[in-house]
C-alpha cells in the first residue's frame, strides 16, 4: 500500500508541474488585443490602441500606427454596418466584427441663397472643378503628427445652427448633404484650433468661402469654411486654442456662420462625434 501511495503522490507531482508548466505558456502566448475609443455609429471616428509593434488594418487597409501603438480611423455618412478590424503582431491575429448604428438625417431647407452658389454659371464651372481637386490633394496628407489623439474643444462659440448630414434643399432644389458642424457667431468672431496642427490650405474657394485646412494626423484633418480673416498661413504650426481665423459669411451662405468639418482622408465625418469633444 505505501508503494501505492508513492507512486500516486509522485503521478499527482508531476501532473500538476505540468499543469503549471502549460498554464504558463498559454499566459505567455498573448494575443493581439486592442482598444477602441468612440462610437461606432454612421460617421463617426474612432481613436484605437493596440501593442506596440502591430500591424492593424481596417477592411484590409493598413493603417498607420504610432510608436505607442496608436490609430485612428471613421466611417462615413452612408457606410455599410459591418466592418472588420484585424490586429497582427509575431504570427498571432485577431479579427474583430464591427457594426455599426444606422443614422437618420434631417432635411434642411435654406433659402435666401444666392443664385449663382445654387446653380452656377458655366464660367466658374472650371474654377470649382480646380477648387475641389485643390481640396481632395491636401486632404490625401498622411502625417505623422499625433495632434488627433488630444481631446479636442470646439473652434467657436455659438448656437449649432446645422449639423451633419442633413439633406440640403437650396432655394427649393434639393442639393448635396451637408457634412459639417455649422455654428452661428457674428463676422469677426475668433476660430480657434480644436486640435494643435500643420496648415495645409488657406484659400478663397468658390463654394466655402475663405477656407482653411488643418492636419493633426494620421490623414486627419479639420476644414474651417466661409471665413472673413484668416490669422495663419500654409505650413504654419498651430496650437490647440490658439486664435487661426475669424468667422464671416464668405461663398455659399445666408448669413455669418463657422462650417467645421473632420476628414479621414478622402472620408467626410461628423465633428460632433469626435471623443471627448464637449459641446455646450
């Protein structure tokens, strides 16, 4: 009986060093895991964080990573629900499902538009084609600048006065929706930076007026339109807070207003979902 006992005890020994010794395998074989910060809604952007190192792609694009493991990516308007997420690292992989809330858009009517921003005569039609390939160029930057990983504040005081998505009807004929945060403040008004960034554009375009761009990162961007004053200049570095511009009512517009706009790139998103930000 006590050879018995030994040999049990000794089984019982060694299964439980070699449960040990799996046990810490598995906890040393960690998968790629990651963070997401935002909501994931029509529009909206997303700032991610994952190890160091990563390779992660959103519906296999590469995105680019910081070098403490950051992201960032959106969805537009009217994008498809589900999206998929996928985070490398050594030979482990994670796939994620995203999907997405469906949004409702209001349809706004303006009137009291200028005829020539309704329907433009044939002789501007070159300048707004030049206008929009200016824009689309800048808006391609990819920086390596993590201004976008800040907690933005709003670029102006004021009553929200339009909002993102909204259809647009322009004295009566229905045009394009509308992707900005539109806030009423009288011509003169301070714009301040709601991230720190580079200036990319600042020119006088036929539709939004005196028009400022700003890269935070990341191929992130903020548009500034129907501007009066612009207080910087291509390739400065501004900081978050500081005096850029001031509200007017340049280009397409019925009175003075800020129209801010957020781009991923070539993607049109909704500042008011940016994380963090704080709308009074």
């Amino acid at each position: 009986m006590k050879v018995w006992a030994k040999a049990l005890l000794l089984l019982a020994s060694v299964s439980g060093v070699a449960l040990a010794q799996s046990q810490t395998q598995l906890s040393e074989l960690k998968l790629p895991a990651f963070e997401l910060k935002g909501q994931l809604i029509q529009g909206s952007l997303l700032l991610g964080k994952t190890a160091p190192g990563s390779t992660v792609f959103f519906n296999n694009i590469e995105l680019p990573l910081s070098v403490d493991g950051r992201f960032v990516f959106g969805v537009g308007r009217d994008a498809p629900l589900k999206h998929q997420l996928k985070v490398q690292i050594n030979d482990q992989q994670l796939v994620k499902e995203l999907v997405f809330s469906p949004r409702e858009y209001d349809v706004q009517y303006v009137t009291g538009v200028a005829q020539k921003y309704v329907t433009p005569p044939k002789e501007v039609t070159e300048r707004i084609s030049k206008d929009n390939q200016r824009v689309r160029k800048v808006r391609e930057t990819v920086s390596g600048l993590v201004y976008i990983f800040a907690t933005p504040i709003m670029p102006a005081n004021g009553r929200i006065s339009g909002v993102y998505g909204s259809q647009r009807v322009f004295n009566g004929e229905p045009r394009n929706p509308h992707y900005g945060l539109d806030i009423a403040a009288p011509t003169g008004a301070k714009v301040i930076a709601p991230f720190s960034g580079k200036v990319l554009l600042a020119e006088d375009l036929y539709f939004s007026g005196l028009t400022l761009i700003v890269d935070h990162g990341f191929g992130i961007s903020s548009t500034f339109m129907h501007l009066s004053k612009f207080d910087v200049a291509v390739g400065d570095t501004v900081q978050q807070g500081q005096k850029i511009a001031e509200v007017g009512a340049s280009g397409r517009v019925t009175g003075p207003h800020l129209d801010w706009r957020i781009n991923w790139q070539q993607e049109r998103l909704d500042p008011a979902l940016l994380p963090g930000l704080i709308i009074p």
